[in-house]
C-alpha cells in the first residue's frame, strides 16, 4: 500500500513539474513574440517618420529654389528693361 501511495505522489509530482515548466516555456515564448512584433513596429513607424521627413525637406528645397530662380530672373528683366528705357 505503501508503494502504492508513493508511486502517485511521485507521479502528481512529476506531472506538477512538467505543466509549469510547460506554462513558463509558453510566457517565455509569448513575451519574446510581443517584443519583437514591438520592436518591428516601433523601426517601421521610424522608418516611415524618415522618409516623411525627407520628402517634406526636399520639397521645401525645390519651392526655395524655385522662388529664388523667379525672384532673380524678375529682377535681371526689371533691370534691363530700365536699363533700355533710360539709353533710350
């Protein structure tokens, strides 16, 4: 009877053992998926916050440029025109 009774406890014990070495695998592999899908998302919302900002600077160059290129190019005809206005 004896043997009986620790033949079970063993069991339960050994059963115990594996179900929470069973749920710790589980949590470890259930927060290292969290952290990598976090990881994932936090590059790409950089990446995407990158390249906005990039385009935005690039826009911003070419309207200077322009502007620039337009403000010159009024001012070389306003001068020559005054310039011919006055010889003649």
């Amino acid at each position: 009877m004896e043997e009986v009774v620790v033949i079970v406890v063993v069991e339960v014990v050994v059963v115990v053992v594996v179900v929470v070495v069973v749920v710790v695998v589980v949590v470890v592999v259930v927060v290292v998926v969290v952290v990598v899908v976090v990881v994932v998302v936090v590059v790409v919302v950089v990446v995407v916050v990158v390249v906005v900002v990039v385009v935005v600077v690039v826009v911003v160059v070419v309207v200077v440029v322009v502007v620039v290129v337009v403000v010159v190019v009024v001012v070389v005809v306003v001068v020559v025109v005054v310039v011919v206005v006055m010889v003649l």
